[in-house]
C-alpha cells in the first residue's frame, strides 16, 4: 500500500499502472485481497489532499509518515485502528475536528488543488463545487454491447449464468453496469468479442454522430478505438471506417480488439504528417474529432489527474484542439459532419473551441448542435460533443 502512494506521488507513475503491477506481483492474493489493495489505494488517491488535512500534517512521502496517513485514512472511513506502534500518535478526535473545520471548503473536502479548483470556478461559476463532488467519487464498471454478436438482453444473460450480476442503463442502449466492481478482461464472453468496457457517457458519442450503415468515416484521434468499434457495430460492418492516430502502438491494439469483435471495416492509419491528412482531403461523411483534452470529465475513474494536470498542459492542449479542428476538419465532405468530442468540462475546451472555429475556419461550417453531459447530472463521466455540417 505504502509502495504503492510512493510510486504514484514520488515517481510521478499512474495510478492504474502501479495498481496492476502490484496484483501482477501477488499473483496468490484472493479476489478479495486484490479488490482491498485497488479500492483502497484508488481512494486514498482520490482523497489525497483531504487525508493529509486530516492528518494535520503536509505531504511527505517517507515510509513512516505514508503509514501514518494510511491510519488516518482507516479512521476516517470509520474503522477501528489496529493495535500496532506505527499508529500510536493518531488521534480519532482530532481527526474528527479538523473535519468539521474543513466541511465548508469544497477544494480541500473533495481534494482538489488550487490552481484547477481556482480555473473551474473562473469557467464554471456556482456549478463547480457541484461538478467537484461528483468528480470526486468512485466510478462504476460499464460494458457495452457488441450488436454485431449479440443483443443487451443476451448479454445480461450469458454474465449471469457466470454469476456476474449486471443491469441496464435505460438511458444508454447497450450499456450494462456491473453490480459489483471486478476484474472483466479475463471472462470468456470479453475474449469472444461479446462486449467492452466503456463508460455510459463515452458511449453516447458515436451515436450523436447519426453514422449509419455504408457510411465513410474518419476517426481522426481514435487511440486505441473504443469510438471506432461503437460506430463499426452501428454501421453493422458496413462501409468503411478510417481509424487515425499520431501513435501507432494505440493503433496497434485497435486492430486487436477490432479482430476479437468480429469488425472488418476499419482501416488504420498513422498520422505522419499534414500529407496523411490532405489524401483524405473532402472524404468523408462523418470526421469524428475526439480531442485530445484535459480528461477534466473523466477525473472519477483516473483520480491521480488532479495531482499530474498542470496549468502550461491544459493551456497547450486547447492550442491542440483548435489546430486539430482547423486541419482535420477539411477531411470532411461537402454537406457531410464534423462532430467534435471532448472528455472535460471545461466551456474553454468546449462550446468556445467550436465558438473559435466556426469564426476562423476558411471552409463553411454550419452548427447542427451540441451535447453537454455534467458528472452530477448523469452520474458517470463528463463529456461534450458538438455537431457541425459542412457547407
């Protein structure tokens, strides 16, 4: 546990990186053993700056004062504390005042530091202390359903036969949310291609494009494909879907996961330069954009963010955005659309980069609409998508 907060604040490592590695070097440990180590280094993660509050004490990163804040942690999720001389010097009630005396401070209660808490007020107002709680809480485990091998209700089933409880999400059509948090990448029904992880907010997007079967589409920054399999099992395997990336190893592995999916239509293809972006000049019937961003929405399930976001990053990112919508853009078909999606909240990221574009783009561009999904009111990530068509 200990190694574990010294890698992810004192080495600067991900928090699900070190997590793996961890289990990875405890191959013997039960399911619940593991499920204890991850769930609990991730909420010490999350609540970080609010356990050092706590503690009465400024972050360090020695072994001893690690085990300490560990204690404190125990106490604060109302746990009796273990006879044991490392947490001799912890004082329940002291605990307990320092949280009454933080109650009202939503930055430190929720854990967020300055800079980012000071950037969301200036863009979010009153909403902000809002977003910050919801921002702040533990994610849920979401499937989505591959329509190309099976339907939800099959899906639902087949887990359950397997003694994994599952429950659709109304509002998302193949969404399934796993009762219980556990490991779903060694199940037999991942293997076969029947399902992937996929938050309910992120799975929103590619229908907000309005793809349909034999449709061209360009998947400008698609990673490692998450959109790109969605908008593939909507078109029902039909047409063609150019998956693009500046990284090829993302690349790479949307092959694999495309090949275990039973999916035929995408074609990869690494961006080198501006020449892989002006061969598909005029092309396409949908350009999808999902953004490179702060990942503002998406803190809940990556809490370690909060402390490696930087405010030179997320200045340099927005620069990216807009050079990204002013290049790829042109990829788009006349009459065809560009939609454009974003994994943060911020409006500057958001509605003022679409605002900015539609202002600075030599070609034609015509708003179509938008979709804005807050962590508080939908309860899973924070997403933005925004559809523009081409004159």
């Amino acid at each position: 546990m200990v190694d574990g907060l010294s890698a992810i604040f004192g080495e600067g490592r991900y928090a699900d990186k070190v997590i793996e590695g961890i289990l990875k070097s405890n191959p013997k440990w039960g399911s619940h053993d593991r499920g204890f180590i991850a769930e609990t280094l991730y909420d010490m993660v999350r609540n970080w700056r609010l356990l050092w509050a706590l503690a009465g004490r400024e972050p360090e990163l020695k072994h001893a004062s690690l085990w300490h804040l560990f204690g404190v942690y125990w106490v604060w999720r109302g746990r009796p504390l273990p006879d044991l001389q490392k947490f001799e010097q912890i004082d329940p009630a002291g605990i307990a005042q320092r949280l009454a005396e933080i109650a009202n401070v939503p930055k430190i209660l929720h854990s967020f530091p300055d800079w980012l808490d000071d950037m969301a007020t200036a863009e979010l107002g009153e909403a902000w202390p809002i977003e910050m709680a919801a921002l702040n809480q533990s994610t849920q485990v979401v499937l989505r359903t591959n329509t190309l091998k099976g339907t939800r209700e099959n899906l639902h089933q087949n887990l359950a036969w397997q003694n994994v409880e599952s429950y659709p999400l109304e509002a998302v059509p193949e969404a399934l949310i796993l009762k219980k948090r556990l490991n779903i990448f060694g199940n037999p029904l991942y293997k076969q291609g029947l399902f992937e992880i996929q938050d309910a907010s992120s799975q929103l997007v590619a229908p907000f494009t309005g793809v349909e079967p034999g449709m061209r589409v360009v998947d400008a920054c698609a990673g490692a494909g998450g959109k790109s399999l969605h908008l593939a099992a909507l078109m029902q395997n039909q047409g063609k879907i150019t998956a693009m990336d500046v990284e090829g190893f993302k690349l790479d592995e949307l092959r694999r996961r495309a090949n275990r999916a039973g999916i035929s239509i995408i074609d990869t293809k690494v961006i080198e330069n501006n020449k892989t972006i002006k061969r598909l000049r005029e092309s396409a019937d949908i350009v999808l954009l999902d953004a490179p961003c702060s990942g503002t929405g998406v803190i809940r399930r990556n809490p370690d963010a909060k402390w490696k976001l930087a405010p030179d990053f997320v200045a340099q990112v927005k620069e990216t955005q807009h050079e990204i919508l002013m290049r790829y853009s042109q990829m788009t078909k006349p009459g065809g659309l560009l939609v454009y999606a974003t994994c943060s909240i911020l409006p500057t990221e958001n509605t003022r980069q679409i605002e900015r574009f539609l202002e600075e783009s030599p070609d034609r561009f015509e708003f179509v609409g938008e979709q804005v999904i807050l962590p508080s009111k939908f309860g899973f990530d924070g997403f933005y998508m925004s559809k523009l068509r081409r004159a």
